[in-house]
C-alpha cells in the first residue's frame, strides 16, 4: 500500500512540475525525494521540462 501512495505522489509531483505549477525542488519535496532523486525521477519517466526559449534568454542575461 505505502508503495502505491509514494507512487501517487511522485506521479502529482511530476505533473505539477510539468505544468509548471512547481519548481524541481518542491517536487522532490512534494514526493519525497532528494533534488537528485527527482532530477533521476523526470529522466527515467522522460518528463517535460517547463523550460521555455524566454526563459532561457532570461537566464542568459543573468550569466
């Protein structure tokens, strides 16, 4: 059963994160695993990274 809810939280924590409802760091937290975990996690499940051309011009102006 715990199985099943740890899986249940993993499965919302990606989909928030995909949404872009969350950041990487508060879906680890939401499902319970460490930043590297999670980061394992989106790989493994080939999630989508809400990581958008503006955003990346963003962070480029910031280096």
């Amino acid at each position: 059963m715990m199985k099943s809810v740890e899986k249940s939280f993993l499965a919302d924590a990606l989909k928030a994160y995909e949404n872009g409802q969350l950041t990487l760091w508060r879906a680890a937290k939401k499902a319970g695993l460490s930043l590297w975990e999670m980061m394992d996690e989106c790989q493994r499940k080939q999630a989508q990274v809400p990581y958008s051309v503006k955003d990346f011009a963003e962070d480029m102006g910031k280096a």
